[in-house]
C-alpha cells in the first residue's frame, strides 16, 4: 500500500491494493467510487472507500459543503448549520457503496470515552511481538500508543503539537507552518519558559486523559510568559521542545522500555522536531511510519477504513484498556447499499 500527496490544497493521489484513483480538493472533497480504492481527507473529515466499503469519520461539524463531484449529477451539499451526520447515508445512496460511520457511540453506550480508536489499528498493523513499541501521532495535539510485548495496550494524549507551533508561526512570519522546523531551529531553546509551560497541572494528571485545541492556545502559552521579553524564534524553538519534552516524558514515565518510537502526523514532516525526539530518546528508535509501509499523512484514514472493515466482518473496533469500556464491542452505523 502506497500513499502519495501533491503540493498542499492541491491533487492527492492514492494507490491502494493495485487501483489508482486521484481527489482534488480545497473546500470541497471528490470521491472516485470506481476500483477498489480510494482515499479522500479534508482538514476535518476522513474518508476511505476500500474493497467497495466507505469508512466515514468526522469530528466536526462540515460548514460549507461537501460534493461527491465524481458521480455524474450527483452531489451532496451540506449549507452553513449541515452536520456530519447527513453525511454517510448520502454517501450510499449516490455511490451504491456500503458505508460505515459513528464509530464513536457504541463504545460510549459501553461506559467508554468513545476515543482515542486509533491504538487499535496501530495494534493490528504496527503491533509486534518481538518488542516493545509506542505510536506517536502528531497532529494539533500529540497522543501515544503504548504497545508492549505483552500487557494491555494503552493509549493517551501527552499535550500539544502543531496546534501551538503553526498558531506561533502563522502570527509572526504569515506562515501556517513551520516548514521543516526551520523557523523553531533558527531560536535558542528558553529553559525557565519551558519550565513554566510544563508546569501546567493536566501533564502531572495520569493516564488516560485528553485534551484539545481549547487548553492549550497561544492564549495559554502567553499567560506563562507574563511581561518577560522574548524573542519570536525563541519561542518557537521553546514550544517545539514542549512537545517533545511532554512526549518523551510521558513514554518514559508509562512504557520505560519501549525500544521503537513509530510516528505519525503531520509533525513527521518537521526534521527539527523528529530530531529534537531522538535527541530526547537515545535508547528508542524513531521513525516515521512509513517505514513500516503505512505514510504518516494518512494513517488516521487509514484507521477508519480498517474500522469499518472491522465492523462489516463482525469483529470489535475498541480496546478497552484504551477507551474504558466494559467489553470491546463492534463499532459504528452501517448504511447499506
């Protein structure tokens, strides 16, 4: 399985299991139904077609719209108000393909958190007997899967990511990201700020727990900066160094001897930030997960198609350990065909 993208907003090209299939979207997603695979994302919604099953997952509300503008005359578009939800029915009826979605629910009704999912795709594709090994996705915020040769695998929000750094840079340099880590590697590391940020109570807070865009903000970075004068690329570098150090602390603290470190995200695409993790991490091996075959762009995709594969063949979706249900339990609403 091959995964390759274009130049941001631009065509995503995606081969899976032999088939070819291409979407070009900005604010709107194409979805080519023919072959046995195709793979769609926009910044808030994932969704899969494979082996003529549709995994939909979305996590917020569509505000525009969405158009399924590789149908002939046939398009959904959800206006201003639209959910989510008016989103997968749709998707069956116009491309006659059988389609998974609300993953979410059926682990809640179970006394789970209904989230994190993804630690049991990275189980069943990254799992492996012969050592100990943790998931690092990198998005707005880091979360970890801890995968141990034997035991409950486990899985938690460490604190954020790309959320604060593409925040930081976008305000002082016009820049939405910090492309290679340039700018974070340009500054020099603030000891005493880094402090006061990690000082926040949720890092202490054991796991499992998770967090959001709406804790950590550059409003919250600011408040621990006081009246103290710095310098805008010392600040960058500083926040870079707060995702790692929250990471590597939290591995460290939960899964000691894990001895590889598979990463995920678009924080893969940051060299200052993966070297900063090795660096932080001398005895674990980190590595994009590309090299075990799945690309960082897309494992969260990916996920939700292996999800609803999941779900069609009658088999659980959720880990327990992870999410706090009382019994793994088959997940999502099937629309048939």
């Amino acid at each position: 399985m091959k995964l390759t993208s274009g130049s941001d907003g631009g065509e995503y090209s995606a081969d899976v299991i032999g088939e070819t299939a291409s979407c070009i979207f900005e604010d709107r997603v194409a979805v080519p139904s023919k072959g046995k695979g195709a793979l769609c994302i926009s910044r808030n919604s994932e969704i899969w077609v494979i082996e003529q099953i549709v995994g939909f997952h979305s996590e917020h509300d569509l505000g525009a719209f969405l158009q399924l503008d590789a149908l002939p005359q046939s398009q959904i578009e959800l206006r201003k108000g639209g959910t989510a939800q008016d989103i997968p029915p749709g998707i069956a009826e116009l491309t006659g393909i059988t389609t998974v979605s609300d993953f979410r629910r059926r682990d809640v009704a179970a006394g789970g958190h209904g989230a994190p999912l993804m630690p049991a795709f990275h189980l069943g594709m990254l799992g492996t007997a012969d050592e100990d090994r943790a998931v690092l996705n990198l998005g707005g915020i880091a979360n970890l899967t801890l995968i141990p040769r034997e035991g409950a695998v486990r899985g938690f929000d460490t604190g954020p990511a790309n959320a604060l750094m593409d925040a930081w840079c976008q305000r002082h340099t016009g820049r939405t990201f910090d492309a290679d880590g340039a700018y974070a590697a340009s500054g020099t590391l603030d000891e005493g700020l880094l402090a006061g940020w990690c000082s926040d109570p949720w890092f202490a807070l054991p796991p499992p727990k998770s967090t959001g865009r709406e804790q950590f903000h550059l409003s919250w970075a600011e408040a621990h900066m006081g009246e103290g004068e710095y310098a805008a690329a010392d600040v960058q570098a500083t926040l870079l160094e707060l995702t790692v150090a929250t990471v590597a602390d939290a591995l460290l603290a939960q899964q000691p001897q894990t001895r590889r470190l598979l990463v995920c995200g678009g924080g893969v695409r940051n060299r200052q930030l993966m070297k900063r993790l090795a660096a932080r991490l001398p005895e674990v091996q980190v590595e994009s997960s590309a090299v075990h075959g799945l690309d960082p762009e897309y494992v969260e995709a990916m996920g939700f198609a292996w999800l609803a594969q999941r779900t069609m063949d009658g088999l659980a979706g959720n880990l327990p350990s992870v999410t706090g249900a009382t019994g793994p339990r088959i997940l999502g609403a099937i629309h048939l065909a």
